[in-house]
C-alpha cells in the first residue's frame, strides 16, 4: 500500500510538470499510483520535434494551409491537438481538445499526420516511454495577399539552376519508371518577405511519398531573397514543376 506522503510527493511533481513543461502526459483515473510512477514523472526528458522547436515551427509554416471555408468566415485562432508519441517516436491517436472551427480542426490532423517521428521521449531511467503531447497549431488570416504583379521575382540563392540542382540532388523516387514515360508533379508555394517558404501545395498527381520528401527538402532550404515592389519585400507565389525521367 502506497502511504499519504509518497502520494503527496507525486501529485506535487505532477503539479510541477504541468506547470513548467510546453507538453502534457494524460493517465486514466484507473492508472495506479505505481503504473505512473514507472511513467516519466521523475526528470523526464521529453519528444523532440528532429531538429528541435525553431524547425518544427517552420515545418508548419511550411505545409499549413488555411481553409477557404474559415477564412471566407474570418473564423482564426489555435487548434489545440492532443497525441501519442509511441517508443520509437512514430505519432498517433490524433485528438482535438479544442477548436475554433471544424475547418481548421482538420487541417491541423492533416499537418500532425505529415510529421516525421520525433525523437522519443524517456524516463528517469533512460527508458523510451509512450507520451501524451498536446501541440498548439495557430490559424491567422494573413491579410497580405500573394503579390503577382513585383519589380523584381523571388531569387534562390544561386539562381534558378542552383534551385533545380539542389532538388535533383535531394529527391528520390522509388516507383518504377518505364524507359518511355515522363512523370510530372506541380507544386507550389508562398515566398515570405522574410524569405522563408509556406503553404507548399502538390497540385496534380498526388504522391505522399514524393509530398514528404519535398517537405523535408523544403524545410532545410536556405531562404530565398524575396520578391519585391518599389523596393519593398513583399510575399510572391511560385509553381514549379518536377519531372523524373527514365535514365
């Protein structure tokens, strides 16, 4: 039998945890007092997102999407996503504890299922253990429209050749090519005045496969110099098709 102190002790460091770390660790009113002891309540050491939380916020920046439905309603705010990170830090068991809008409740499961595995989490034991993390994904009508009309087009550094040969080198595609036909993918994508990339779409012939490669190539892209109209950055639109050739 646990005694009083030992179950004061742990509510106190269950109190202490919910306060000071950016993530939460659900157990059932079932789950015994041992059960969550042997769980990551002493000196845990949570999930990462690979590469940390600056990348992990430019992972989202980079696939979200606003719904055209709630952004015709001017309906914005945080979509708060409940999930499981397993021992080998695949996500699943996707959960909306709260959302502004059905929209937008969508879209964030649709960003959550496109992570890659995060590095897992461990207890004071060095163990991988399950977690339950709650990511906040924020939905703000950008008022700033995507300028088609600019002096001077968006640049990656290097040019457009450099663009297209930092792609070939990063791609691969494992679906079988005939030695006769040409397959062709259109993306497109938001330059931000800063530079960075966002709202990256897969226009025609929809491959996931080939959507997360370019994702992760994406993500680790240098910034572009950005579009600009009477020597202001301003956000520009690109599509870009990518063609594999039988070799």
């Amino acid at each position: 039998m646990v005694d009083n102190i030992s179950i004061m002790r742990i509510q106190k460091i269950f109190l202490l945890l919910l306060t000071s770390l950016p993530y939460f660790i659900g157990f059932s009113q079932n789950d015994s007092i041992q059960e969550i002891e042997k769980g990551i309540w002493l000196e845990p050491v949570a999930p990462k997102f690979p590469g940390g939380g600056k990348r992990m916020k430019s992972f989202i920046q980079l696939v979200k999407h606003f719904p055209d439905s709630a952004k015709a309603k001017e309906i914005e705010g945080k979509v708060y996503v409940q999930f499981l990170v397993g021992k080998t830090g695949e996500l699943s068991n996707f959960n909306i504890l709260r959302s502004p809008d059905s929209s937008l409740s969508q879209e964030a499961i649709r960003i959550m299922k496109l992570m890659p595995d995060f590095i897992p989490g461990t207890n004071h034991n060095g163990d991988s253990v399950k977690v339950r993390m709650v990511m906040p994904i924020d939905f703000k009508i950008n008022l700033e429209n995507e300028n088609s009309y600019y002096v001077k087009e968006p640049v990656f550094p290097g040019g457009e050749n450099a663009f297209f040969s930092y792609l070939s080198k990063k791609l691969i595609f494992t679906q079988p090519i005939s030695d006769n036909y040409i397959f062709k993918y259109y993306f497109k994508f938001v330059i931000e005045k800063d530079g960075s990339i966002s709202n990256l779409k897969m226009l025609k012939n929809y491959n996931e496969e080939l959507y997360r490669q370019v994702i992760l190539i994406f993500l680790d892209m240098p910034n572009w110099k950005p579009a600009t109209f009477k020597e202001k950055p301003v956000r520009s639109q690109m599509a870009i098709p990518i063609r594999f050739h039988p070799r």
